[in-house]
C-alpha cells in the first residue's frame, strides 16, 4: 500500500500492484503509483524525502522512476526548490482525455450559475478508487462561507455531501465494498462518519431524493450534493453546494436541490455527446431499478 497524505495531513491509502511478474511490469506499476502519487501534491510538489516516505519505496529505487518520468515529460522536477510536479506531457494527455472525460469543462457554466444564483459556494466531485476528490470550488459571494473542501481535497466516498451522493448512486453491493475498505480510515479521521452511520445517510438520501451533509465534518458546515450520471447509470461525479447552517434550513434544501437537479439535468444531457452508448445497451441518468425510485 502507498500511505499519502491529504492537504489536511490526513493519512490515504492507494492500492498498488505488488504482483510477482516480470520486473519491467513492477516497474511500470510503480512508477505509475509515484505519478499519482505526485499529483496529490498539487501546486506544492512533492518534495522527494516526502515521496521515499508515503510511496512505501526506497531512495534509490523512488530516484531511478522519477528520473524516468521526467524524461517521458510526465513530471518535472523544480531547479530551485528540487520539487516534483506534473509536468507537460501529463497536461497533453490530460487536454486529449477531455474528449471522453472533460466533465470539469461541462459543468464549469453550472457550477458559476449555482454559486451566482445562490452566493454559496459550490463543487465538483469525482471518485476514485475509494475516495472523492473534488476538482473544482466555485466561490460564491455570500460574505461567510465554509472552507470545508478545497480543489483537490480528498474524502472517503460518503463523507461531505457530494462524496455522499457519488456512493449513493452506487449498487449496494459496491457500497458495502467501499464502506469495507475505508472502515479504518473512517474510524480514525471521521468517527462521526462510521459506516453504520453513512448507511443511514444513504437511505436518507435516496428518500429524500439528494445528498445532505448536516455538519458532520464541520459543526456549522452543511452541504446537499447530487450525483451526475453517465447513461448507463454509473455516477460520473456529483455537484454539491455548501453553506453555513442558517443558510441550510429544511426549506432552503429543496429550493437548492431543485436548482442542481436542473443543471444536473444539463451536464448529463452534454455526457452523453461525449459517451455515447455501445449498441445494444440501454442506459439511464438515473439510478437502476435496485436503488430507490426517489433517488
């Protein structure tokens, strides 16, 4: 396992291949870790005695594969500060996934109307592995706003209100997988957020038909968050707005639930330009008969 670290300093796990195969596949599934790896950085870099340290590997071994990436362009490495970061190739590659994966580019124009309409700060989430990361805060104007989540925040699927709502949209077998998987990270970083609890926390949202995060990570934090869905179902991210609690009264819920339901409506309506259906296969923005109707 790689043992990372979020921008709070909370402790993260990522699975890594630590197959017995041929070297050279090792090393390509180490050296893809350390990408990653560096990319939770962000706009700090990783500093080198940070990543022998989070990636599990040694010096000699973390050197040789970050060298090797940075020769491919897909890191750099700072003259002055000796940091890593993401480098060029990584961002042509990244540019060439739009095309399939550009939901930061759809939602953009929704996340600005929701924060202009509302003038609270809004969010994109995505998943991955068994985390949500959110891509993008949009700030709003009202003058107390909660600083929750920030761009490239990392939570366990469930805890914050788009996390929630990704997790929710999953089957309930994958639910149960996840909510397995980060039971020890959830216990120690979120014991307000056990699993028993994120299961009640479902349930309420498939009823009540969005995500509500009622200050559980931040006493007079609150968010709602509803997922984004590919046709055939799966979740594709979630938008979520947070506010302080005054702000998050039963009545006001609705109101800000039915403003991204229709823009929800809108980015699901642009996926599917970018990921048509194969043929034969008939798909839906909304969840499969197993989960709630309502959700």
């Amino acid at each position: 396992m790689i043992h990372i670290m979020d921008r709070k300093g909370r402790s993260m796990e990522q699975k890594v291949s630590r197959t017995t195969g041929l070297n050279g596949s090792q090393s390509v599934d180490r050296a893809l870790s350390l990408l990653s790896l560096v990319s939770y950085f962000g706009d700090q870099g990783g500093a080198l005695s940070n990543i022998v340290e989070q990636s599990g590997l040694n010096k000699p071994t973390t050197r040789r594969l970050l060298l090797a990436l940075i020769r491919s362009g897909l890191l750099e490495q700072d003259r002055l500060t000796r940091r890593y970061y993401l480098g060029q190739e990584a961002y042509v590659l990244g540019t060439l996934a739009t095309r399939r994966y550009g939901l930061l580019q759809i939602a953009r124009d929704s996340l600005s109307f929701l924060s202009s309409k509302t003038q609270d700060t809004s969010f994109l989430s995505i998943q991955r592995d068994n985390h949500a990361v959110c891509l993008h805060r949009e700030e709003g104007t009202y003058p107390i706003r909660t600083h929750a989540l920030q761009a490239g925040y990392r939570h366990p699927l469930g805890v914050g209100a788009g996390s929630l709502a990704i997790l929710a949209a999953m089957e309930d077998d994958e639910i149960e997988a996840v909510l397995a998987a980060n039971e020890a990270e959830l216990l120690a970083e979120f014991p307000d957020l056990a699993p028993p609890q994120i299961r009640d926390d479902i349930a309420s949202a498939r009823e009540m038909g969005f995500a509500l995060n009622p200050g559980r990570i931040l006493p007079n934090s609150w968010g709602i968050g509803l997922a984004i869905r590919y046709q055939d179902g799966r979740a594709a991210g979630a938008l979520s707005i947070a506010a302080i609690d005054s702000r998050m009264q039963p009545a006001r819920q609705l109101e800000l639930a039915a403003l991204m339901r229709g823009e929800v409506k809108k980015i699901e309506a642009r996926l599917a330009h970018l990921q048509p259906l194969k043929d034969g296969q008939c798909g839906s923005p909304f969840q499969s008969q197993k989960a709630t109707a309502a959700w």
